[in-house]
C-alpha cells in the first residue's frame, strides 16, 4: 500500500485514533478475569504497602469515586473493596503490541504515540472495506483476540480523530467530521481542544476567550500577538483543521527520563539524592543503550500539593556518563529545592541529545588522563548488566526500598517518561 497523493495533502484522509480503555487494568483483567472481572481495581506502586498513588483505575473503581493521580489511601476510602494491584510492565508492553500489531497489518502508517494509544492513516486501505468497516474489524478483533475494551475516533485528521476517541469510553466508536464541530465542539472550553493545557486556557480565559467557539471567532492577528505562532495554530484547530501527518517511522528520541513517585514523601536531602543517583543510573544506562549523549540536564519535582515544577542547566560539553547526570542533578536539588519541604516525585529528564559518532566532547584538563579508564569501566559495568541483569552492578547508595530502587527491574519499574523502544507509558 503506498501513501496517496490525497494523504500527503491533507485531503480527503481517514484518520483513527486506537485508544485502550483504563489499560493497565484491562490487561490484568484480561490474564485473571475470575479475579478481576467487573471489579474496582487500580494499579498503585506501593501495593503492600498501601501507600503512593493511584496509576489507573478501572471503570468500576471510578464510578465509585476513584480516580489517576489519587493517593491509596482516598482511593480506598471511596471505595472500600478497592483491589489493588502491582504494576507489571513487561505484561503491558506484551498486550501493547499486541494491538498494535493487528493495526498493523490494515495500514503501514501507524504512529504510536503511547503503550496504550495510536494513529492510523487508512485512506489507501479500501482493500480491506469501507473506513468504518476497517475501524470495526479492528475494535472487534482487539476485543476478540487480546480481550481489551478500546475506543476509536474517525477523522479527517488526527486532532478530530484524538478529540472524537474521547467522547465515548469504554468501547467508543465516534465519527468526528469537520462541519461537526461548531455544534459538537464550539460550546465547549479552550482546554477541551485537544493540544491547549491549563495555563494556556488560562491566558485565553484573561483575554475574555472561554469557549472553542470564541476561540474559532478570534482575529488571527490577536492570536499570534499574544501567542505567537501557536495563535495561528489555535485558530485552524478550533475551525477543526489539522495538517500534521500519521508517522509511522519516529525521529530519535529528543529525550530520555524516567520519574518515580515515592511512597511517601521526601524531606531528606540525603534520600533526594539517593533516589536521584537510581535515576541517573537508569536514564544514563539507557541512553548509552541508544549511543547518544546529552547536553541538558533537566530535574523534575512534584511537591505534596501535586504541583509540579522542572528545572534544567546545560553543560559546557556533552557527557553519557551516570556521574555526571546524578552530580548536576543533585546541583539543581540543591539550589531550588526548600530545606525540609516535602516532595512527592522525583524525575531526571535528558535533553538536547546527539549521537556519539557525530559528538564532539570537551576532555577536562585536569581529568583527561583518567577518561579512557573511565569509559572502559562504564562498558564493563553495562555488559555486566546485559548479560547478568540490571542488579548486577550497583553501589551502596542505590540501595533503598522506595521505587527508584525497582526502576531497574522491567516487570515492576516506577512510571517511565519513555522507553528504549520509544514508547511512551500513558494510561488514561
């Protein structure tokens, strides 16, 4: 099946948005229907414990009040037969590609944008059926096959599609066309248009914009004032238009990071940096994994209120090196973070990353003999770890018993920004 004409152009395309219903529990549903069938079940990271926060639910949890980000605690609270279940990973990728996989064969351009959600462009797929024959066939054998509730939105683009998997769930199936959103959409707030977030809704709201409709009616020039180029975008996206392409082949990461929400909260220093040292192992291990490097170093905090705040600096050269991601990391903790203040997450992203073979990298005058040594330790160390697995090789300070310490573990590992397979992990 080769691209048409009439997919490049952005004309005339059949776009669908796969979106997996409350993932992570329906996979488990799915392997143990007699233990977690019409259930409430969420999947938490510190099950034994009945600590941290809630990953996902299922439906059955939240009609009884339970909700993603919601501590344990409230979450069994409002529902007193809450199950809870430990994250696993490795099952979730499994049954990922799972779906994927029958996507796959209606159309090559497929784009994964997390574990649990894809585009489809089947506009050269009419071999197969009609486009809402297609999108059947592929609910129905997602059902049959894997035992998974999936919601799918038919477009012409992938903006109507996303926002049309949304308005049905479990097992939606909407058709979204463009002459259906001023009276589907234009009612609705900013910040239900997919791609506009809470500050920007905010922005809009203070210049006296509060519906997509108003947003649609807004001079373009007004837009681009206050938003720059992303005004223009706004403006098309609340008319309903949408030319971004289905990528099948993703570019290289542009970043690599790991987060890890704690059973209970960080007031310490010294656990802060101990949590850090863990996630810069990982996220250093990966992106040597990838042969890349990165220049910026980004640490990300969530304090007890869940509110959440990045802070970032830039090296004056490249580096791969776990040393080097913990040191600035715990820099950036240092400077920004309030003796004693409680944080619930901690999170170290990589960022501005190249290619080794195309890196050039600045030796320390002071340093550059120990180098080469250093390199053949950090190799050793990650072929130790291939072959013998990640806890092979550690040091004292990666030793603890909150889930930074788990990351290493694939099965049960705390959230992750992103994969080495470019997934992203997302569970609506």
């Amino acid at each position: 099946m080769k691209e048409t004409e009439q997919s490049k152009t952005g004309k005339n395309r059949v776009i669908l948005h796969l979106d997996m219903n409350a993932f992570y529990c329906s996979v488990h549903e799915a392997e143990e229907p007699h233990l977690y069938k019409d259930k409430p079940t969420a999947v938490a990271g510190s099950v034994e414990q009945r600590r941290g926060i809630i990953v996902t639910s299922s439906y059955a949890a939240r009609k009884q009040g339970v909700k993603t980000g919601m501590t344990v605690r409230e979450g069994m609270r409002r529902c007193p037969d809450l199950l809870l279940i430990k994250p696993d990973f490795q099952l979730y990728r499994k049954y990922s590609q799972g779906f994927m996989s029958i996507a796959k064969q209606y159309t090559p351009l497929v784009e994964a944008m997390s574990i649990d959600e894809c585009y489809l462009d089947i506009t050269g797929s009419s071999t197969f059926g009609e486009p809402l024959e297609i999108a059947h066939q592929i609910q129905d054998r997602i059902r049959s096959e894997w035992n998974l509730p999936s919601s799918i939105g038919i477009a012409p683009n992938k903006l109507l599609a996303k926002m049309a998997s949304d308005m049905q769930k479990p097992n939606g199936f909407t058709v979204l066309r463009i002459r259906d959103v001023p009276k589907l959409l234009w009612d609705k707030p900013c910040d239900a248009l997919f791609g506009i977030g809470r500050k920007t809704a905010e922005k809009l709201t203070r210049l006296n914009i509060r519906t997509i409709g108003q947003l649609a009616g807004t001079d373009e020039a007004i837009l681009n004032k206050h938003f720059g180029v992303v005004g223009s975008w706004m403006k098309a996206a609340a008319h309903g238009h949408d030319s971004s392409q289905v990528n099948a082949s993703r570019e290289r990461n542009k970043s690599i990071g790991h987060t890890t929400t704690l059973p209970k909260d960080v007031k310490e220093r010294e656990d802060a940096h101990r949590v850090l040292l863990n996630l810069a192992d990982q996220t250093g291990r990966r992106m040597r994994h990838q042969k890349m490097m990165a220049s910026t170093i980004q640490l990300v905090m969530r304090r007890a209120d869940m509110s959440t705040f990045n802070r970032s600096v830039t090296l004056t050269s490249p580096t791969d090196s776990a040393y080097d991601i913990h040191r600035e990391a715990c820099k950036l903790f240092d400077k920004h973070w309030k003796e004693g203040e409680p944080l619930r997450l901690l999170g170290i992203t990589l960022q501005n990353l190249s290619l080794q073979s195309e890196t050039a990298v600045q030796l320390d005058l002071f340093d550059y003999k120990e180098q080469p040594r250093k390199d053949a330790l950090t190799k050793t160390m990650d072929k130790l770890r291939d072959k013998f697995g990640e806890d092979a090789v550690l040091t004292a300070g990666m030793l603890g018993d909150d889930p930074s310490a788990l990351i290493r573990n694939k099965r049960i590992r705390g959230t992750s920004l992103q994969t080495d397979d470019h997934m992203l992990y997302s569970d609506e």
